[in-house]
C-alpha cells in the first residue's frame, strides 16, 4: 500500500505526515484563491460591523469554509489520487468528503488556536456526539514552522474519546486542554500534509513572522454525519472511497 509508513504512525500515534505530497498545479491552484476567501471574510465583517465572525479576527486569522462549494476547481484536490491514497492510510476502505476550509494566520499579528479536536467542535456547534473519527487534512501551502504558528499536536491522545470543551471570550476558540499543554511541534514544507484525527488532541500557536502562514483543511469521514434530531445531512457527504476504490474524480 502506498503510505504504509504513514498508515503505522496514524493507527499508532493518531497522526501521520506526508512530505510535499501536492505540489506543481495542485498547490498553485491552493495558493491562488486562497486571498479571495481571506477577502470573503473580511466583508462579511464589513457588512456585519464587527471586527469577528466566528473564528475569525480581522487582520490576525481567518477561517474560511465551504470553500469548494464556491470554486468547484477545488474538487480536482480533495478528489485527486493522491487524497484518496491518504484517505486509504487514515481512514481504510471508505470515505467521505466532509468539509473544507482555509485557514489564514497574518503576519505578526496571527493568532493562536487553542487546544482542541475538531470533534469537540462538531458536538461544541450542535452536531452529533456520537459521530465517528473522522479525518483532517492540514495542507499547507507555506512552509509551516513554530515560528509562523505550526500545529502542535499530543500523540496518542485520539483514544481517548471526546474531551469536554470550554467556549474561551474573546477568541470564541473552543478549549479542551490548558494552554501551557505539551505537545510535538511540527514543521513540514509547503506542500505537505499533516493528517490527523479528529479526536486527537491539537493546537497552533501565533504567527510572529513577517509572512503570511496559509493552510488549506480537507476533512473526511468514514461515514456519513447526520445532525441529531432532524437527521438532516451535516456538511458534505460525497463518496470518495467505496470499498477501496476511488468513486468520485475531480
């Protein structure tokens, strides 16, 4: 299988990186639309008077979702060969495309993000809490080091179920572990992809470069998620893998 390296260490540890896995078309493509969502954030604070929507702040970081669903060339990513051969790694013989998103930390002024497993953040904004692991992507289209804000990541902690989340003032982050935690710090070159679980315990700190640290997110699960009570579809669910056999191409 390729990536079986990887495939070890996710089962292991709960993550696993992939070196400079997209690079040429596939990340110029990331690159180009990326201050476009930065842009979309920015007037929907404009048009809304505030300076925060959500997870993002102004001028610090920004969290720009769904982003596929506005610029469809995007798919030629989350449903290349490459994806898919990662999905097979982390995930096995079935996925789904749940939801993406880019996530922006300006220069010197970026953020850090809490401690935190994005499945706290599915149960934290209603969805349901007894969905399973799912898969997140953290491409990055910069070299991502501590110094611009890497995420930092505490091995092992995905078997540990779903941590209980604090909704933090002032940054809206969800907290499930003190800021102080440690962590493995990871840095990797632009192209590469850390991938981990949804359960596994995260964080990135602030950007104190004078650059611009840009991340595209792709995340997929290994079932469709249903939101509580109404059964209603929770983000996306388009098959990538069935069987372990590519289904849908970009």
């Amino acid at each position: 299988m390729r990536f079986a390296p990887q495939a070890e260490q996710f089962a292991e540890q709960g993550y696993a990186v992939f070196e400079g896995a997209l690079v040429g078309e596939a990340l110029d493509l990331l690159r180009a639309e990326c201050d476009a969502f930065v842009a979309r954030e920015d007037a929907k604070m404009d048009a809304a008077g505030v300076e925060r929507i959500d997870l993002s702040h102004r001028g610090k970081r920004y969290f720009a979702n769904e982003c596929q669903r506005e610029v469809p060339a995007l798919r030629s990513v989350l449903f290349s060969n490459t994806m898919a051969d990662v999905c097979r790694a982390a995930l096995g013989d079935t996925a789904y495309f749940f939801f993406d998103q880019y996530v922006v930390k300006c220069p010197e002024a970026g953020m850090p993000f809490s401690w935190h497993q994005d499945s706290g953040y599915v149960v934290g904004n209603g969805g349901p809490a007894d969905h399973a692991p799912y898969l997140t992507c953290w491409i990055t289209l910069d070299d991502a080091t501590e110094a611009n804000g890497t995420v930092r990541v505490v091995p092992g902690s995905h078997r540990n179920g779903i941590i209980e989340h604090a909704r933090l003032e002032g940054s809206n982050d969800l907290e499930a572990a003190p800021a102080e935690t440690r962590g493995v710090t990871v840095e990797v070159a632009a192209g590469s992809i850390v991938a981990f679980s949804s359960l596994l315990l995260h964080a990135t700190g602030a950007n104190t470069s004078d650059a611009p640290r840009r991340v595209y997110l792709a995340q997929y699960s290994p079932e469709v998620i249903l939101n509580p009570g109404t059964r209603q579809l929770r983000r996306n669910a388009i098959p990538l893998l069935q069987g372990g056999r590519q289904v849908t191409f970009s």
